[in-house]
C-alpha cells in the first residue's frame, strides 16, 4: 500500500509546505470535499473548502480556483452538491460502520458510471478538474506571503 501524509495543520494552526512547484504544494488547513455535478447528473469537479466554511448549495454561483490554474478564478454553479469526506474514525475509534468490500466497489462502479465520456475515454481523456474555494486560495496566499 502506497500512501502520502502531508502536514497541513499544527495544534489548530494551518500550514503549508514551501515549494516553486503548484503541484507539489500543500493544501493547508482541514478541508472538507465536495463534488460539484451538472444538469446532466455529470460530476464536473471536485471542490476543497475549509471545514469551517458554509456548505456550497445547489444552483449557487461560486467563485473557485482550479488546481494548475490557481491565478484565475473561475465561476461554477452547480445543480447538485455532494459531501465526499467522512469520518470513520475518530480518536483511535470507529464513529461510522465501515463499508463492506461489496459496498465500496458498487459506489466505485456507480461512481466511475456517472462521469462524463469526456473524462471516460481511453485515449486523451479530458482531465478531471480539482478546485478550491475563494477563501482557502486566500489562506494559501497568506501562508506563502507570511512565509517570505
């Protein structure tokens, strides 16, 4: 099993790892992840915000930041909002039943169904866009500046 951990919060205070390379920073702060869809019933992006920001809502315009892109915002309004994240353990103990194997590979197949054929080809398929809200842009940004 192949993993990374990166440091993004110390005793309650954000932090970010220092780098030239976008893609090779850190995200700082807990960070809630939401998966934006279209009319269609297309997922279209997945959205960082910080935990304690407001939920997006449905057919509300928001102002993002795609990951690659991070100088421009980019406006979205999406038909359907999704939570990803959940908490299965907490302290060192189980807070929500755990999923079979069965369960995880239908929401994999029902998942993977639900994309766009533009991010299903095989061959140069379209990427999948990663964003984050306006405000944890700001935090990155005054983390990087805190840090000169």
């Amino acid at each position: 099993l192949n993993f990374l951990l990166q440091l993004v919060e110390v005793n309650g205070s954000p932090c970010l790892k220092l780098t030239e390379d976008e893609g090779k920073m850190t995200i700082p702060g807990t960070k809630m992840i939401y998966r934006l869809y279209d009319a269609a019933g297309h997922p279209f992006m997945d959205l960082m915000a910080l935990e304690k920001e407001p939920s997006p809502s449905t057919g509300q315009e928001l102002v993002i930041r795609v990951l690659g892109r991070l100088g421009e915002t980019t406006k979205v309004v999406p038909t359907t909002v999704e939570l990803l994240h959940r908490t299965y353990f907490r302290d060192g103990q189980v807070c929500e039943p755990l999923p079979s194997l069965l369960e995880v590979r239908n929401h994999v197949q029902e998942s993977l169904s639900l994309l766009s054929p533009a991010h299903r080809h095989l061959h140069n398929p379209q990427p999948y866009p990663v964003a984050m809200t306006e405000k944890l842009y700001q935090l990155l940004v005054e983390l990087r500046e805190a840090s000169q």
